[in-house]
C-alpha cells in the first residue's frame, strides 16, 4: 500500500513539476533563512559563556548622578578591584584591564598593535589557556607580556617566542613570558598582547578620581548581587568620602558576565557590543519568514489537493476507508516537506559565507554538535507537513464521492477562506518588511546628511603615533599649509564616535574635593577653524593669549547649561590646569547620533594629541594626499603615514545600522519572492477552476482584457486588508527601533501609500500572466463536456 | 437481493423541494441483467447511486441482501463496496497517475488482499480482457475502449455480486461499445447481477428487463 502511495505521490510530484517545484522550493528558502538567522543568535546568546567560571564573574561599572540623570561609564578606577577584594568576602578576586595602542617591534618587524594589560590574577578569573608558559606566573614579573598563537605566528613564526623580548613604542621592553590560545570569536573583549597591569597603570594606583580601567571580579558560589548593592554606599563613603556618596550619588553597579554583549551599551566600552533589541528584531524576522514560507507551502498544498478530488471520490468508490484516505494524504505533505529539507541545509551551506562577511561572523553548521537545531529543523518540517496536509486530507475524505467525481466540487468555500487568510498574512507580513525597510534607510540617510555642527567633508585624519612628532607640531601644521590645496590644519585627540575621557573637574563655585564628571577633548588653536564649529559666546582660543595654552577653556552649550551658568565667561575651570572659560561653541555631535550630545570641554593640551585633521579643498584629492604623505614622511621618519577621511570614520559608526539596512532589504525581496510565488501558484489553481466560466464569458463576448481584469483584481481586496493590517504594526515596530536614536527622522506618510502600491503591482505582477493565460484560452477546448 | 420502498429522492433550496426521484418500488434479483432508461433528467444516475450506496434516499427504504441500507454507518458501507459492489462510469475515471497495472491493484490494495494473490489476480484480469501489453500504460496513453475496459476489469476485480454501469458505451464507439456489452453479458452469464444506466436501445437489448423512469417515476412504458 505504502510503495501505491509512493508511487502516486512522487509521480504527481513529476506531473505538476511547476507547482511541486514552487511549493518546495519556497518553504526550503524559508527554512534556508529561518536556519542562518538561528545561528545568529545562538552564536549572539553564547557570548561570553565559554569561560568556566562564567557564572561568578561581574563586571564592575561607575554611576553617578549629574543633572539628576543616572549617567554610567563602563570604566573604574585602578584602585577600586583591589579595594572591593580586601572589603567584601564574597569578592574572591579581581581583574583590571587597561589597553592603549603600541608600535611593537621586534628585531625588524614593526606593527601597530592594540596591547592589554591585566592583573596575574587574570588566569584565575577567566578561561584563558596557554599553551606556553605557566598561568601562574606569567604575568608576575614587571615587564611580563603573553601573546596570542596569532601573534606569535606573525612575530616569530615557527620559532618559540618565550624569553624574547619585543618593544612597546617608546615606552619599554617586555619579555614573553606565555603563549595563549587565541580567544574565541565569542568574546564581549579579544585581545592578542597580554601585558603586566601593574607597570602600565602604576602611575594611577592611588588615583579614584581617574576612570581609565575595566573592572572585573570573581565572586563566591553564593554571592548575592543585591546583598553588595546593600553594602556598596558604606564602600563608597569609607574609600571616596562623603561628598561623593551623597551629593553626587557615586556607586559601583556590577554587571553579570554573559549580559555584557547584549545588554551594556555604556561609554567605555571595549569594543562595541550589540543589543539584545538586534536579537528580538532578528528572532522575529526568522520566525516571520518561516511563517511565511509555510503558509506559503500550506496554501499550494490545499490548491493543490482540491484537483484531485476526482481521485478522492474515485478511491472511496473503490473501497477505501476515510481512514485510509488520510493516512495517504498526510504521508504525501510530510513526504514533500521532507524533500525540502535537504534542499534548505544545502542552501543554507552555500550562503553561509556570504551571511559572515556581512556580519563579520565566523558561523559554521555543525550538524552533531547542535542536537537541538537538528531537532528543531526536522520538528518544523513535520509540523508544516502535517499542518499542510491535514486540512485536506480530512476534507477531502469527507467528501461524497458522487459530487467530487462529477468535477462538481468548487473550491470549496472552507479551502477558499482558508487560502484568503493565508495570502493576506503573507501579504501583511511583506508589507511590515516594505514599510520598515524603507524606514531603516531613511534613518540611514537622515544620519548621513545630518548637519552635525561641523563639518566632515574633506577632513582627512592623520594618526600620530611617534609622541616625540607632538612636541613638533606646530611646525609640522605649518609645513603642510604650504600646499595652496591644505586649507587648514589642527591636532587633536578628536576621532568619531572615540570615547571621550571622563574627567573629574573643578569649576568655580565648587569646592577642590567635588567630584563632578566631563567629557573633554584636547584640541589646537585651529580646530574650531578646521572643523567651522561655531561660537555663540566669547572668543577661540588664540596665540595672542599665552594663558590659553593649557589654561583657556571652551564649552559647549550644553556644559553650560548643565552647570548653570548665566554668564560664563571668565569663570574659573580646570581639568588639568586651572584656568578660566574663554568661549562657548553650539553644540556638535561628537558620538553617534543614537545618543544625546553631552556636556564636553575643550582645551589645548598638546600631551595628550592622537591626530592631524586637515581640511582639503574638494578639487585633485588624490594630488593633495601625495603631498601630506611626502611632508610627513619627511618630518615623521619615524612614522609610516596612515590616513583616513572623517565622514568615512563617521560612517563607521553606524556599521550596526547599516548592517540592519542590508539584512532588512535581503530579508524583504526574500518574503515578497516568497510570497509572490505563492501568489503566482495561486492564481495559476484559481484561473484553473474558472476556466469553464472563462469560456462562457468569452463565449458571451468578454474580451481578453475583460478577463484578465476580472481575474486580477480578485486579488486586490485582500491585498488591500494585508495593508490595512501591516500599516499600524509597521509603524509601531519602526516607532521602537527609532527610539534608540536621539536624533531621529519620523517615520513619513508617505511610506505607507508606496509600500501599498508596491504591494498592489507585485500582485498583479504575480496574477496577471495566469490570468491572461485563462482569458486566452480558447472557449471550445475549456466547455467541452468531459 | 435489492429491495427499494417507496424511495424519494429530492433536493431543497429555500423552500422549494426538487424531486428526483418519486416513491420507487423496485425488486431486483440475484443474476438479473437490468437496464434503466429514460429521457434526461429522469432521475436514472440517482437512482444508481443511491443502488451504489453513494447517495442517500430524502425517504424510503433500502435493502441489500436483506441488510437495510439506510441504516448502515460509513464503515460498513465501505465493507459492503469492497466486497460486493463494483462501479463503472461513463467516463472511466481510472487513476491518471498509476499504470493499468496499478489502476487494477488498487481495489485489491484496500480490501488488504496478499502480494502474490494479488498478483494473480491481476495478471489473471489483465489476460481475461486481453490487456497484459497494456499493462505498463497510463490510462492517458489509451484509447476510450481501452481506458473503459480497464475500468471494468477494476470493477470486476474483487469478484462483485452486483455490477453498477452508468452509460457504460456512452464515450465509445460502436465496436468499443459492443466489446463491453459482450463482457457484460459474459459476467452476467457467470452468475454476476447488473444493472445499467443507457440511452442505447441496442445496449439494452442485451439485458433482460428495462425499467423506465420518467420524472422520477417508474412508468411500465415510454
């Protein structure tokens, strides 16, 4: 019996080649994407949690109040691990990270590398293997540094790197004391040089007021986070006084280990983290198009069970049972549903490179590792072939037999509704896909043609390594305005979206002992010029006034009002010197625009310098690059010559979004093909069962036009109920994701009426070739009484 | 073997009833050879497939060897068409997709008959109408006589008591046509009751006893 169901299953299969192919190949795509976005995530939730003593290990934080805003900051202090270790019991140990950017050499090989620098006790906390050296001592003695297997590749190649000794910068030799394995790409933080913390922060131990660390500690098995919370405002007072835990609200929230990657998004971090909003957007466009997909199948399949009804009334003449019947119709949908699943792994394979270049991922589908994905793939197919077949299989074997064998059997008014809601869900779920795509790249537009407060075209960035180069900078400024093409030069440390130091400051009116927090960023005598930042009050800072160097500081408007000063120019202030407010400028966005301009200083302090900026004129860009890059490497021997254009910088910033743009347009062709061809495959079955009414129509005198106009906008109600209902979901998922932006566009009117038109013509597009292949068919062949 | 009462037939919408069929009183034997005439419209397919268990009387009786039709659940209707009945049409209705082979195993198939038994009684049917070259064939790859005369090796296939043939020749030509009706006779002649439906005078020539229906009514003549 089961070889008969067989047969007739994979030979109806061959005879529809078209439909079968359509109904599988679409849920296969849907499966396809539905399979890459699962890996996403999974890998996305597994941040993190590789280390063994994952559980026990907390981020430590700084919060503070500042305008009665809670404002967080992902770095610490130096003393404030150990400090929490000698306090608390349940703290067991802890971990400070700092990391700065060094030219590494050794013997001839030199590279620009990101070092880190943490405590010994680093081994202890976190699952850090080395495969050279020994974890307990390793990072004992001064000057002791650990490198990654990629680096010690790089460096020394087959030779052992231990006991070799390479230079950081300037600064000072450090001997290789440890090869680890390189860290998993899982990792909330990745480094690849691993140096002592105490050489590169002792200058800081004392130091609370100076936030430049990362903070991480072990905790007991029975630790209770809120138990510390209860404890922390005593900690407070005893190591940072009184002022601070009262008046400005200090505190040291901790974070647990594995919701760093998904839910801190503070300044500070170590590498931008993602969100878990990202997750929730992405497990819903996976379920969507899974939803899909499987209506999708669902509907082609019920089409497709409605022909054969001839055969149903015939069998049951025959002898089968109703039971019988079922059981043959269920086994052919799950059959069909089969096929599609290797199809789906297979394409799921060939896309998954291109899925991780897009998302910088390193994905692979381990078919045994992941049990639960296995599962969960051959769990969905059953489920959509059997949730496909058994509509059909129980009505059709309902059926009189007398009535489906004289073909007087319409589709009947159940399947019929069934498939309508099917559409129209396809429909809305495309339409919301439409809608938010075209959102998502107007924000993206909207950021790129945002007037920040200055200016970023034509500024090209020139990194300085070579601290000795600062000392000379005036100098090296003025030889690159020799070109007529270089229209001015600053030094800074401003970079796009860098973080901003914190620093506690003093104005007047304070007392010396306050802790009050500001962003400041260390600029020249040109970089209001450079930039056409504009000033509302007083003055820029100018070499006629010597006091400026170092003691003159600018805010911007938002620093004063945070402050609230009426007049502030000529108010005392000091980050580093002491010295006086000569200027205000409007507010500029120096972050991404997902968040509020912040108070910020700025002030001339050459020490601290990390870039020329150069303003260019527009015209032989490439000619004026080959000049900066002959001058530089005239004044800076030392240094090669790096560069790069500041909008681009800018444009970096917003890799997330872009990111999404991308994933959402490939995401919405993806669901519109998909839900055409279910369109298309539907049209083709209803054109099928009306061609006897064609030919009468024709037979009466209906043109071809008539027809087809008849047949296609059978369509455009439901398509327009699809519209009716994605329209509010659209705007209300879009209205959330723009939150997340402090500066935003709104979401237009005119979004809505394009995606309905698009929605409108795709659906013609879809119906309109069957219809004009029923309105040509000739009326003798289609009225002949069989 | 059938015995029909006072058998109405009628459909309704809204509030008008639409007879068909009209107190019928009808006795049929074991081994008879029927036919039903009548104008179209009379009322003559209903009657045979309310005879073939596949529609149900508005009102009236009716017995099959005894048992009251009417009476019976789906199941055992379903036992009494593997066993007892065997139907064919006018126009064919063989399954597109499986070979003449396969067409004919399918009955077989439901009444849970054996592979090798039923492998006989295939082969054995197949070589009675002389098919056996066709066996592989698609019913679309033949011809109207042929497709017919397969449908009746199916309907024969499980050994029948009673054969219902609704314009059994109604698709066929004069040949094609006679071919069946000789193969009706030959059945009837080995003891199987039929009962056919046609508008042909010459195919109910063969038979021995017509009943005219005219309206839904019995009429002795037209």
């Amino acid at each position: 019996m089961l070889k008969n169901y067989l047969k007739i299953a994979l030979r109806n299969l061959k005879r529809r080649k078209g439909y079968s192919f359509i109904n599988i190949a679409g849920l296969a795509i849907g499966i396809t994407a539905c399979l890459l976005l699962f890996l996403w995530v999974q890998d996305e939730l597994s941040y993190d949690r590789y280390h063994e003593k994952a559980d026990q290990i907390y981020r430590v934080i700084s919060q503070w109040e500042s305008d009665s805003q809670a404002r967080r900051f992902a770095k610490t202090s130096a003393p404030l691990g150990p400090a929490l270790v000698s306090e608390f019991p349940e703290i067991e140990k802890a971990v400070r990270f700092g990391s700065n950017k060094f030219l590494i050499s050794y013997k001839n090989i030199r590279f620009y590398e990101y070092i880190f620098f943490a405590d010994h006790e680093i081994f202890d906390i976190f699952t850090l293997p080395l495969i050279k050296g020994n974890p307990k001592t390793a990072l004992k003695e001064p000057y002791s540094i650990v490198v990654s297997e990629e680096m010690r590749d790089k460096y020394f190649g087959e030779d052992d790197p231990i006991g070799k000794i390479i230079t950081l910068g300037e600064w000072h030799d450090f001997k290789i004391t440890g090869v680890f394995k390189d860290m998993p790409q899982n990792s909330h933080f990745r480094f690849n040089f691993l140096g002592s913390f105490l050489d590169y922060a002792s200058h800081h131990f004392d130091q609370w007021g100076i936030s430049n660390y990362h903070t991480y500690i072990l905790t007991s098995k029975n630790f209770s986070p809120d138990e510390l919370e209860r404890k922390l405002p005593q900690f407070v007072e005893k190591y940072r006084g009184k002022e601070v835990r009262y008046v400005y609200k200090y505190t040291y929230p901790i974070q647990a280990l594995s919701s760093i990657h998904l839910h801190s998004n503070l300044d500070g971090e170590i590498e931008p983290n993602s969100s878990v909003g990202t997750i929730y957007i992405f497990s819903a466009i996976a379920m969507f198009i899974l939803v899909i997909a499987c209506l999708n199948y669902i509907n082609l399949s019920t089409a497709r069970y409605a022909n054969r009804a001839k055969e149903v009334g015939l069998r049951k003449v025959i002898g089968a049972s109703r039971f019988q019947l079922i059981k043959q119709f269920l086994g052919e949908s799950i059959l069909f549903s089969f096929i599609a699943l290797p199809l789906a792994v297979a394409l799921a394979e060939l896309f998954l490179p291109l899925f991780n270049s897009l998302y910088g991922k390193e994905l692979g589908i381990s078919y045994f590792d992941n049990l639960f994905l296995l599962f969960g793939l051959i769990g969905i197919i059953l489920i959509v072939g059997i949730v496909s077949g058994i509509f059909p299989a129980f009505y059709t074997s309902a059926l009189q037999p007398v009535k489906a064998l004289r073909g007087m059997l319409k589709a009947s008014s159940i399947i019929s509704i069934l498939r309508r809601y099917l559409v129209v869900t396809q429909f809305t779920i495309s339409i919301v896909f439409v809608i938010s795509t075209i959102v998502v790249f107007s924000q993206l537009d909207y950021i790129r043609s945002r007037k920040l407060g200055f200016q970023k075209e034509h500024i090209v960035n020139i990194p300085i390594h070579d601290k000795e180069a600062l000392q000379r900078y005036e100098t090296i400024k003025s030889e690159f305005l020799k070109d007529s093409s270089v229209l001015t030069v600053s030094a800074s440390n401003f970079f796009p979206g860098k973080n901003i130091w914190y620093q506690s400051y003093w104005q007047e009116g304070t007392r010396e002992d306050e802790n009050l927090m500001i962003s400041w960023v260390t600029v020249d005598h040109d970089f209001l010029d450079t930039f056409q930042i504009k000033l509302v009050q007083g003055r820029n800072f100018s070499r006629d006034f010597p006091n400026d160097l170092e003691g003159g500081y600018i805010l911007n408007e938002s620093a004063v009002k945070e402050i609230g000063w009426n007049v502030p120019l000529g108010k005392e202030f000091r980050i580093i010197e002491k010295g006086s407010v000569i200027g205000v400028v409007e507010d500029f966005h120096f972050k991404s625009l997902r968040q509020e301009i912040k108070p910020v200083a700025l002030c001339i302090y050459p020490k601290f310098f990390e870039y020329f900026s150069v303003r260019i004129s527009p015209a032989n860009i490439s000619l004026t690059l080959d000049f900066l890059k002959n001058k530089w490497q005239e004044l800076v021997p030392s240094q090669a010559f790096e560069y790069s254009f500041l909008d681009e910088d800018f444009g970096r910033l917003y890799k997330a979004e872009m990111r999404l743009g991308k994933i959402f347009s490939i995401v919405t062709a993806l669901a519109i093909f998909i839900a055409c061809l279910g369109l298309f495959g539907l049209a083709a079955f209803m054109a099928e069962q009306r061609t006897k009414e064609v030919g009468i129509r024709k037979v009466l005198g209906a043109t071809v036009l008539n027809i087809v106009f008849m047949l296609s906008t059978e369509f455009s109600k439901w398509v327009l109920l699809a519209n009716i209902i994605a329209w509010p979901v659209a705007y209300y998922a879009m209205n959330r994701w723009l939150q997340d932006f402090a500066y935003r566009t709104g979401i237009k009117a005119w979004v809505f009426p394009l995606a309905a038109i698009m929605a409108f013509g795709i659906a013609l597009l879809a119906t309109s070739f069957q219809a004009v292949k029923a309105a040509l068919a000739n009326p003798t062949e289609t009225l002949r009484y069989e | 073997m059938i015995k029909l009462k006072n058998l109405t037939k009628y459909y309704s919408s809204g509030f008008v009833k639409t007879f068909v069929l009209r107190e019928i009183d009808l006795d049929i034997e074991v081994g008879e050879f029927v036919t039903i005439m009548g104008p179209s419209g009379a009322g003559k397919s209903t009657l045979l497939h309310i005879l073939g268990m596949l529609d149900n009387p508005s009102s009236g009786e009716y017995h099959f060897f005894d048992k009251p039709v009417h009476k019976l659940s789906e199941k055992q209707l379903t036992e009494i068409h593997k066993n007892y009945i065997g139907f064919v049409f006018q126009s064919y209705h063989l399954i597109d997709d499986l070979t003449v082979y396969e067409n004919l195993e399918t009955p077989l198939l439901y009444k849970k008959v054996k592979g090798s038994e039923r492998k006989s009684k295939v082969c054995d049917m197949l070589d009675r109408f002389n098919m056996v070259a066709k066996k592989n064939l698609f019913p679309n790859q033949l011809s109207g006589g042929q497709q017919q005369k397969a449908a009746v090796a199916r309907a024969v296939i499980i050994d029948p008591k009673l054969i219902l043939a609704d314009e059994p020749t109604g698709n066929l030509n004069t040949k094609e046509g006679e071919e069946i009706m000789e193969l009706f006779k030959e059945l009837n002649e080995n003891g199987t009751t039929i009962l056919q439906v046609t508008h042909s005078e010459k195919n109910a020539s063969y038979s021995r006893r017509i009943i005219n229906l005219l309206d839904g009514w019995i009429v002795d003549k037209l």
